[in-house]
C-alpha cells in the first residue's frame, strides 16, 4: 500500500531535529539563506536551511517568512517548491513591500521562518498525478512532482503548466515528470492545454488525479473539467493569510460545509468540499 511519505535527509544534531525527536513542533527561528537568484521577470528562487521543514514538509504546506521590518508584522506564506538535503527551495513573486525585501536576499543572510503548516496533497493512490498550475501556484507543484518521482508503486507524474510569459519551471519539474506541458497567456489556458492531452490522460493505464495550484478563476474552470470527466481533484487555494495558522480567521473560504480557514483546514480542498465543478 503506497503511503504519502516523502522524508529527504535530515542533519543530527539540530535544534529543530531535537524538537521533532520529542515530538514537538519548533516555532519561529531563523534561518540561514543558503542561495537566492531571479528566475523571470518578479520571480525569484529562495533556498533556506532549514532541517525540520526538509524533514516534515508535505506537498502543498507552506511555510511563513517574516520580514525584518518591524512595521510589517504580518508574515508572507510561501509554498515549499523542492526539498534537498536540509535545503528547503521556496519560489515567489515580488507583489509588495515584504517580497521586495526578500529579493534582496544573498547567501549568508538570515531570515525567520515558521513552519511547515496547512494541510498537505492526498498522494496514498496509485496514480496518473495531473500536476496542473497557473502562474506562482506551480511550486507546491514542483514539490508533489519531486515526491511522487520514482516511487515504488509505479505512480506517474504529467505537469500542465499555465503561464504569462516566461516558462520558469518546465525545467525544474522535468527531472521529476513523466511528461511536461505548459502554455503561455497568448496561446490560451490550462484547460485549453487539458483539452489538448485528454487522449492522453483517458487513454493512460492508471487513473488520473488532479493536483492544481493557482488563481481561483483557474482552479473553478480545472474543477469543472475534472467532475464532467469523473476525474478526482485536489486544490490548492491561493489566500491572503494573516498568521497562517488559524488564529486570526482572515483567509476563510465559503464551502457547503461552512466557511473554512485556508490555512489550517486546508489550503488543499476537494472540489467536493468546495462544491466546485457540479
């Protein structure tokens, strides 16, 4: 029975490795940027050393970075893109004050983090992941991608990825993918681009599951297509959060079921529980 296991190395002797030896969660730390660089226009790559997020985080947590600027209280929340070693890659736009800060960051800087936190991807079935993302919601992407390659149950990994110009990931996911697909804003759309391969997807030996990552208006067209097809899906909303772990009730969601926070009750929801795409 495949299980949703995914544990990269983990340095001995860390504080956040004593934590989690007894079973408790770190708070807030800092930590050590390890490299930083520009991937497209406003879109920078991050990597922080961190052991206890490397050793925890599932595809589609995130974690919160704080800016060193007293006035901006309020964390900034950032899907955790790759995991190697006790490095942890996070990928961002610059929107405001706060990114703009972090992508001035340099090796050697510090910064404190919180996390890894939300609720993660379903992976335990054996399956054709469809990795579909827009824009910034690739990264929880990359991580699904890199946690699926390889493993033993014989699962397989295609990515369909939307864009406004630049293709920044198709060469990171592609290490990690059985097939790669992406589009840009002037040939159209992801769902356009899953028209294109439901050949493909239908005709596959194992059943698909989609995983998206995105802006809402992209993610409710992505549920629509999957429930007309009786293809299971699992999204990954995009919110403004204020503490990223519940407290504060700023990133709530309505659903069937009530407001939900994205933070803590999610941010992965099925179009069930969305009631998208019915």
């Amino acid at each position: 029975m495949p299980t949703n296991t995914f544990i990269p190395t983990f340095t001995t002797g860390s504080v956040e490795l004593r934590a989690a030896q007894a079973g408790r969660k770190p708070g807030r730390r800092t930590d050590e940027v390890v490299a930083a660089s520009r991937l497209g226009d406003g879109i920078y790559e991050l990597v922080v050393h961190d052991p206890y997020v490397a050793r925890t985080v599932r595809p589609a947590q995130f974690v919160n970075l704080y800016s060193a600027n007293a006035t901006m209280v309020l964390p900034r929340p950032f899907g955790v893109a790759k995991v190697e070693g006790d490095d942890v890659t996070l990928i961002y736009q610059v929107v405001g004050a706060g990114t703009e800060e972090f992508s001035h960051f340099r090796a050697g800087d510090a910064v404190d983090v919180l996390g890894p936190l939300g609720k993660p991807f379903d992976l335990a079935k054996r399956a054709n992941y469809i990795l579909v993302g827009g824009g910034l919601g690739v990264p929880p992407l990359l991580l699904a991608a890199q946690a699926l390659h390889g493993r033993a149950d014989g699962s397989k990994v295609t990515s369909v990825f939307g864009y406004r110009d630049e293709r920044f990931a198709d060469d990171l996911v592609r290490p990690y993918a059985d097939e790669v697909h992406s589009i840009t804003n002037e040939r159209g759309n992801v769902v356009d681009l899953l028209d294109s391969i439901e050949g493909e997807v239908s005709g596959a030996p194992l059943p698909p599951v989609i995983l998206s990552c995105g802006p809402t208006p992209m993610m409710r067209a992505v549920a629509a297509w999957a429930c007309q097809r009786g293809i299971p899906a699992q999204l990954s909303l995009e919110a403004r959060m204020g503490c990223g772990y519940g407290a504060c009730v700023a990133c709530v969601v309505d659903t069937p079921q009530g407001r939900l926070k994205v933070c803590k009750d999610g941010p992965v929801f099925t179009t069930e529980q969305l009631g998208w795409g019915a």
